[in-house]
C-alpha cells in the first residue's frame, strides 16, 4: 500500500495542503514545517525521490490533457479553452490523442505520470478509476473533461448528454418526422449511451414516433458515410424521416451520402440533426442543425478545478454539469 500525502499530513501534525505547499511551494512554508514535514516524508519514504525532485525543481509547469479524438474538432476546441486557462497562470498543456483506444490512453496517463505533470485532465475511454488514484497518490490531481466521473472522488465538467439526446429528439418531433434513426458509435463511449438513452426517452413519451438505432464502429466522417449510404439505399417505405447522429462528425458524413447522386435531400426528404456544434456543422453545404456543447467553457473550467485542488488536496470533488443547446438551421428546418 503506497504511503499517501495524508499519511504524511498526520505524521507531520499538518494538513494535506500544507503537505502540498511543502512539496509544490515551499517558499510559501516557514522553514520548521518544511523541516517537519520532509522529516515524516523520508521516515514514511513518501515517494521520496518524486518529492524530493519537486522540492528542487518545483511542480511541473505542464498539464496533461487526453481526449478521445484529435481529429474532432469538438476536442481541439476544448483543448484551447483549457490552453488559454492555463496561461494565465503561466502553465502549458500537453495534449494526448486516446484515439478512443484504451491502450494509448494508459500510455498517456503513465507518461504522465512519470512527467510529473501538475494535473491531467482527461475524456476517458476505458476504466482508468485506479490509475487516477494512483496519480493523486502522487500528488497528481486529475479532473474528467466531457464526462461526468463515476467515481465520484474526482471532479468532472461536462454536459448533461441525456438533456442534449432528448433535445435533439423532441426538436426532431416538433418538425413532423416520427421515423427516427439513431446513428453513432461504439455505444460503450458514455456520451454516445447518454445522447441514446435521451433519444429513447423522449421516444418513448410519443405514441407513433419510432426510434432505429445504428451502431457505428468509431464517431467519424467516414462511418457517418457508410451509415448514410445504407439508408440511402434502402426502399423509400424503409428509410427514417429524420436521423439523430451522435455528434457532428458522423452527421456530416451522413449528410455527404445522402446528398450524393442528387436522389435525397436534406430536409425534404431526410431530417438531420448532429452533437457538439462544431464550426463544420454550421459551414456545412446544407448547414446542420445541432445539439451546441460549450466545448472551450468545458476545457476552461476543468483547468480552473485543476489548480484549485493541485494547490489544496483536500477540496471536495465537484461535478460540473452543463445544459445543451439546440441551434437549430437548414437540415432540420
Ligand atoms: O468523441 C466523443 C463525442 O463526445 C464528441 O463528438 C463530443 O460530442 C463528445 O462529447
């Protein structure tokens, strides 16, 4: 059992937060208590050489930052919320691409780690609960982005992903379509199950609407397309009135199959709403309805949470959740 910042807090007689400043700011500490807690880190070996090397060379000035697709725009935005929250209390921000694969997700948290980054701040893809305490062990706050944490011991920011599906939905209803397509995936990304079990609901809440969904193997251009050139080649009687597409991306993609070959258009023929409001939706050749997520007051607000608790450990954790928009344009109008 690894020896804990609060282990050393009792020995010394201290609170956690000045265990914290002893290691993070000791110019902040008078010299008896550095002097008393340095004691009990080396008699209880508290990761001593990771202690030891902060002391020197004072906390790392870089917080790491996973997400789950660099080539998302709904993340890029995030990051340069969380990028120009951080400068202002002159830190940097190394991002990491999970790639939605747990594998490079753990690569990350453990370079990380071994970095001794000030904070991580990460949209988890796999079950990374142990990891996440092991780096607070170390000292390392960690504060989930995009994803409520079902842990609760760790913060999150994030927003209400059921809110946005049912929005996304009843908008869908309100325009007259009640043949509904869901298309996204994998559904073991909580936000895609969360946006589905909104879908559902509000499905379920009107008689006569029908709710198909779509499974797809990643949230990309590429699977929207191959999902959009299935329906498109289905009998008129067989296709959805409307599609539902988990986020922007894959909405996009839909939207190039259906347009092409001049056959379908969308609204008239097919309804299309997306997730996340990224700059494409609104660019888009028949600009695209969304479901908007504050994606850079996301990344901001993790940063603000981040500090706050590198510099004092025993903050409570807080979930921050929150409320989709619904910008509503052509593709659903
Ligand atoms: O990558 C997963 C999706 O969840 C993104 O498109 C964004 O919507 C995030 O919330």
């Amino acid at each position: 059992m690894s020896v804990s910042v609060k282990d050393v807090a009792a020995r010394a007689g201290v609170s956690i937060g000045t265990v914290s400043n002893v290691m993070n700011r000791p110019d902040k500490v008078s010299a008896s208590t550095v002097e008393r807690v340095q004691r009990a880190i080396d008699e209880l070996g508290f990761v001593r050489n990771d202690a030891a090397r902060q002391l020197r060379a004072g906390r790392s000035m870089a917080i790491g930052l996973v997400i789950l697709d660099v080539g998302n725009p709904f993340f890029t935005d995030l990051a340069r919320g969380a990028e120009d929250k951080a400068a202002e209390s002159g830190l940097s921000i190394i991002l990491g691409n999970s790639d939605e694969r747990a594998a490079r997700e753990t690569t990350y948290l453990e370079l990380f780690e071994q970095q001794r980054v000030h904070g991580v701040l990460i949209s988890p893809f796999g079950d990374i609960t142990d990891r996440l305490h092991r780096l607070r062990d170390r000292g390392i706050p960690a504060v989930l982005v995009d994803r409520t944490s079902a842990d609760v011991s760790f913060s999150s920011v994030s927003v209400d992903d059921v809110a946005g599906g049912s929005l996304a939905v009843e908008h869908l209803i309100d325009t007259g379509r009640h043949r509904i397509a869901f298309v996204g995936g994998p559904h073991a990304i909580r936000q895609v199950a969360d946006r589905l079990e909104g879908a559902r609901a509000t499905v379920a809440r009107h008689p006569g609407v029908t709710l198909e969904v779509i499974e797809t193997a990643a949230l990309s251009v590429i699977e929207g397309r191959a999902a959009g050139v299935a329906i498109r080649e289905r009998s008129a009687a067989e296709r959805p009135d409307a599609v539902f597409a988990a986020n922007d991306l894959i909405a996009m993609g839909v939207l190039q199959a259906l347009n092409m070959q001049g056959v379908l258009h969308v609204p008239h023929d097919i309804a299309l709403i997306g997730y996340d409001d990224i700059d494409f939706a609104s660019a888009a050749v028949v600009p695209m309805s969304s479901i908007r997520q504050p994606s850079a007051m996301i990344g901001g607000t993790a940063v603000e949470i981040l500090l706050e608790e590198a510099a004092d450990p025993t903050l409570a954790p807080r979930q921050i959740v929150f409320q989709p928009e619904l910008v509503i344009r052509e593709s659903t109008s």
